[in-house]
C-alpha cells in the first residue's frame, strides 16, 4: 500500500524488505511473480543453459505452466514494464523476434480511412459494372485486389450508416436494396 495510507508499512521496514528482495512487493500481479520465479529457478537448475525460444508450450515445472507462460511473456514482452523486461532479460527470456516484426509490419502499413474504403469499393464496383452490365456481385467475387462481394454485403447489411451522397453512388451503379 502507497505510504500515508491504512495499512502501509513505515518507510523503515519497506527499505528493510526491499534491502532484502527488491521484488517482494511488486507493481504487477503476484502471479507474475510467483510464474517468474519458477522460471528462474528452471534457468538455475539448468546452469543458466535454457534455449526459451524452444521450450516446449507444455513444460511444467513445480506445478506451474511454464512453457506456457514463457511464451505469453516472450508474445507479449512489449507491454511488460522495464523492470518485468529487465527480469526476463536476466535469465534469458527475450521478446518473439518473428511477432515483433509483424507487429512493426502491421503498424507501419498505412491506415486506410472508412472514407478510402469506400472510394476503393465503389471504383471496384464500377469496373465490375461496366464489364459485366449489372451490380449483382457474387459474394466470392475478388474485383482489383477487393473483396467486392464482401464489401457489398457490408454496405448493404449497414445501409443506415451510409450517407446520402454514399447511397447515391451505389445507386447509380445498380445497387439492388
């Protein structure tokens, strides 16, 4: 408990505890801790020798999932605090390369508006109405890299989100309601 409040040691006897494990009271559930302790001690009895990347997902050590909870920490590592980083770097266990980079992939692609969407659905409509002479798009249909009968369920199925101007334009292409 945050000092000043009911039940909160005197700063005496936090700095002793600490002194002694600066980890006793930690800012994340002690589940977290207790799991990392069980890691750590897998890591010492195997003379700091662990391979984590390859640990088995069904690992289990002193009763606790640990193959299992090395790759949620390995999968979520980014969102950890320092100190959690710091303790899981210490023996070892380091973030998933292979997600860390499809996570950097997926937030440098650009972010396409609703607005942008739509144009791109509308322009694949056009092309498929000008070749085929109508707006009665197969769900499967792939149209310039667009899902097109998807995307025209969809603006179907939310027909009362659309705009004025957004239902004109599907109109003048054919669109059945």
């Amino acid at each position: 408990m945050p000092e000043g409040e009911p039940g909160a040691l005197d700063p005496e006897r936090r700095a002793a505890l600490e002194e002694i494990d600066p980890w006793w009271c930690p800012r994340w559930p002690i589940t977290w801790q207790r799991s990392y302790s069980v890691a750590r001690q897998w890591w010492l009895e195997s003379d700091g020798r662990v391979d984590w990347a390859r640990l088995s997902v069904e690992t289990e050590f002193e009763g606790e999932a640990l193959g299992r909870w090395v790759r949620a920490q390995r999968a979520g590592f980014a969102v950890l605090d320092q100190e959690q980083q710091d303790l899981l770097t210490a023996i070892g266990i380091e973030e998933d390369q292979e997600l860390a980079a499809a996570r950097a992939a997926a937030a440098a692609r650009p972010k396409v508006s609703r607005a942008d969407r739509f144009a791109q659905g509308l322009a694949a409509l056009a092309a498929f109405v000008e070749r085929e002479g109508h707006a009665r798009v197969p769900r499967t249909h792939k149209e310039d890299g667009t899902s097109l009968g998807t995307w025209l369920n969809n603006q179907k199925a939310r027909r009362d989100k659309l705009s004025a101007e957004q239902l004109g334009q599907l109109e003048a292409l054919g669109v059945a309601w």
